[in-house]
C-alpha cells in the first residue's frame, strides 16, 4: 500500500490504472460496494487499483463550521481500503485552490496526467470541481474525451442507503449495533493508552485510558461492551468501555474512553496503542452519589459485557 499526498509523488512508471473516487470516512458497506466494482474492473483489465480521496474532509475547508467529526483518521482509511484491495491511495491535500478547480481541472491534472485513468468508479452521488458543478453525467462526458470509462454506483445498503453521516448518527445515539451494520464491521476508536488517576485500579476495574481526539467520531457517553485489542500483537480482550468524563467524581478531565478488560489486573498497557471496540450499548452515564452504589453498578456492568461476549 502506498499513499501518495501529491502528484509529484505518483511513481512515473505507474501505468493505467482503475480509479475510485470518494472521502471513504469509515470506509462503510456502500463504500465497500463501490470499491468492489472498482477491483472487479482493475482485475479484468489487470491495472492497478487506486483510490483517490480527501484530507482533509472538504468541508472542513469550506464550511468548517458544519465539518463532519471524522470516522477514521487517514491511516486508518488506507488500512481499510487495503483490506478492500486498493493497491494505491491518493490523499489529495484539499484546500480552496482545489476547491476553484472546474470538472475538466480535475479530470486533466488528477485522472488523466496524474494517473492514467483508463476507468473510474464512483458513486451514483459523485459531485466534483467548483461549485459541486461536476456529477457522474460530466465524468462520463469527459471520459469519452479522454479515454477512460466512468461507472456510478448506487450505495444502496438494505432499507435505506449506507453514508457516513448515517454512521455518524447511530453514533450519536449510542446505537454502536447500528453502525456496526452500516459499516460491516464494529466501530472502534484507536489511540496511545495514558496514565490516568488510577481511580480504577483503586476500585478494582484498572482501566486503560485513551483520549479522544477533537474532530474525530465517538459514540455517546456511557457504558458498553466491546473488545480492546493490542494493536502491535493483536492480543484481544473482552471489556467493558466507559465513555465520558466520569460526572461522580469532581474535578473531571477532558471525554475520553476507558476500556477494563475483563479479570486483567496484571496488563500494563501505557505508552502502547490500543484500538477498543464497541459491540453494543449497556446505559447511559450516571451520577452516584457514593462509591457503593457506584461499585454495584460496574459489577452488574462486567456481568452483563461477560454475556453479550461469551459465545
């Protein structure tokens, strides 16, 4: 997988290649089927696979008042388009130059000088160039100029259409079984595991602590399960994940994620990345007005991750 950031850095001996075009945040089931044409087509014509995104996401650029938060970072975008079969990605830099490109901009420096498009796949809902002016009809227009077919794919996902806004809202909710369905897979957040107040350890539930970058996706305060997983040997572990900032304790910090992973109080995870994983909500966070109400409650949480995990 390489991941190019711009089109001095696109090898000259590239060749033809298949392109699919999106944001890709989260890289969802209609993301997946898209993609899936594309690698059928790249497969056929035995071109590479490339896929050319957006980083950052366009209307963090233009509107970053109403900018999304992100589902993944870029790292994890291209980790999961190369379990897609992308072969390249191309993370175009987006700024307001881009912005003020026409269609034919794009399609001239991106698709045709840059990489030698003989086909393009996007989704039925594909707008590009300036004021959004370009859609599949203009692709298509100008692949017959230039030479490369163009094929716009519906990203229909059962009773309604699969998005990453559709994900976003299910996250919202705290209905992390929804976006599990949307995306194909469990929503998961990674990150550097910090030292914490060690309130945990001290209430018996020692928890590995990761914060919550700004701008990126989490699901709604409160308590779940899920698994937490070492990201350098894969070793994973059923846990119980709180999400917030702790409302019985004073003085709280900033929201984060804390994952107890479920009869370990022997792991040390500091310093190490982590990715934790959320299969399905328990409740929302409360404020106990003493640590025996509270310490009830977490045992009556491990007790219920303990049985939605067990197979």
């Amino acid at each position: 997988m390489h991941v190019w950031r711009s089109v001095t850095e696109i090898p000259a001996d590239l060749g033809p290649t298949v392109v699919v075009i999106g944001n890709f945040d989260g890289v969802h089931r209609g993301h997946r089927t898209v993609i899936g044409r594309a690698r059928a087509l790249a497969e056929e014509r035995g071109h590479a696979l490339v896929a050319v995104t957006f980083d950052p996401h366009p209307m963090a650029v233009l509107r970053p008042e109403h900018a999304p938060s992100m589902l993944t970072s870029l790292h994890e975008r291209a980790l999961l388009l190369a379990e897609c079969g992308v072969a390249h990605v191309f993370a175009l830099p987006f700024s307001r130059e881009i912005a003020a490109w026409t269609p034919d901009e794009f399609v001239s420096r991106i698709l045709v000088d840059g990489l030698h498009a003989s086909a393009v796949v996007v989704g039925a809902n594909f707008r590009y160039g300036s004021r959004a002016a370009g859609d599949v009809a203009t692709l298509r227009a100008s692949g017959g100029q230039h030479g490369f077919d163009v094929e716009g794919v519906p990203l229909d996902g059962g009773p309604q259409v699969w998005s990453s806004t559709y994900v976003r809202t299910c996250l919202i909710a705290g209905d992390v079984a929804g976006a599990a369905e949307a995306l194909g897979r469990l929503f998961a957040v990674r990150g550097v595991v910090i030292e914490g107040d060690r309130r945990g350890r001290e209430l018996g539930y020692p928890t590995a602590n990761v914060p919550l970058p700004p701008g990126m996706a989490a699901p709604a305060d409160g308590i779940y399960a899920g698994w937490l997983t070492r990201t350098d040997t894969g070793e994973r572990y059923p846990a119980a994940i709180s999400i917030g900032t702790n409302p019985t304790f004073a003085g709280e910090r900033a929201r984060r994620v804390e994952a107890y992973a479920l009869d370990r109080d022997d792991l040390e995870l500091y310093g190490v990345e982590i990715e934790i994983a959320f299969v399905d909500r328990l409740r929302g966070m409360v404020r106990f007005d003493g640590i025996d109400p509270l310490l009830a409650t977490m045992a009556d949480d491990v007790r219920r991750t303990r049985e939605l995990l067990t197979p």
